[in-house]
C-alpha cells in the first residue's frame, strides 16, 4: 500500500504556511510520537509514505530532513510546489486545489501501478474529490482542544482491513 499524506495539519500539529522554518516546531509531543510509530510501521511492514503537499517541496524536504530524520528516513518521496504558498495567485479555490492533488494521486497511480493508493488529509474537499475519483481518501479531523488528530486511529483501522 500507497499512503499519502497531506502534511499541514495533517502530520503537523500546526499550520507551516507552506514554508516550514527549521527554526520551528509544527509538531506537539503527541502528534510528533504518532508520526514517527506510523512511518516506521509503514516502512516496517513494506508499505510506502508520501507526502503530498500544496507546500513548497524543497522547504519541507530541508525542514523533515535536517529536523526530523527519523520522519524523513521512512519517505519515500515528498511532493509539493515550488512557490509553496505565492502559488495561491495562481490557483485560486480549494476546488482547484483538490483537483491539483487528484491529479498528483493518478500520477503516484501510474508510477506504482501495483499498489493501493490510500490518502489523508485534514482538507475535506481533497477528500471528497479524491473519493469521487475512486481513490480511498480519509479526512483526518484535528482536534483544536487537544492539539491532536486521530491519524493514528485511521492509519491503524486501515491496516487492520
Ligand atoms: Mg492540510
């Protein structure tokens, strides 16, 4: 299996705006204990992670690479933009926006033919036309009180299929 995870708000606890600073920490202690057991279960059981942010790619490979190798370790590849967030002048809507990252999904579909594509993101409109499509998305819903998501309860319910 394929799983492909939006990063903001997603696998951080905040929001890095696109551009994460190395000098900031977008992960609480929790979330950050979740992200690491959920990569390296991934890579332990020969599955695969992706990120797929609208994110500029190389601040968040730099920023995952020098601050967490552990996380960046167990990636097997990073995909964003290269303006991060200037590119909102050119894409306008979160519609558009979900279908720029429908779009990246078939491609990773075409790369990896034989695999089962499963992602998740805290965006619901990614979700719903990434479903719409065939693809077996999950909103992942952050928790603003206690600065948690539940990934590791949806990561954990799809391998247990
Ligand atoms: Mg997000």
């Amino acid at each position: 299996m394929i799983f492909v995870f939006d990063f903001d708000k997603t696998l951080t606890s905040d929001h890095t705006q696109g551009t994460p600073d190395i000098e900031f920490d977008y992960f609480n202690e929790k979330q950050l204990k979740k992200v690491i057991d959920i990569m390296d279960d991934i890579k332990k059981t020969g599955n695969m992670a992706i990120i797929l942010s609208r994110g500029n790619e190389n601040k968040i490979t730099e920023y995952l690479k020098i601050r967490y190798p552990v996380i960046y370790h167990n990636l097997h590849m990073i995909l964003g933009t290269s303006l991060g967030l200037a590119i909102e002048s050119v894409i306008e809507s979160d519609l558009e926006w979900a279908r720029w990252k429908a779009d990246k999904l078939i491609m990773i579909q075409n790369q990896f033919p034989l695999n089962k594509i499963v992602f998740l993101d805290d965006t619901l409109i990614n979700v719903q036309i990434a479903n719409k499509i065939g693809f077996n998305a999950y909103h992942v819903i952050y928790n603003s009180l206690n600065r948690t998501t539940n990934i590791d309860e949806i990561y954990h319910r799809i391998i247990s299929v």
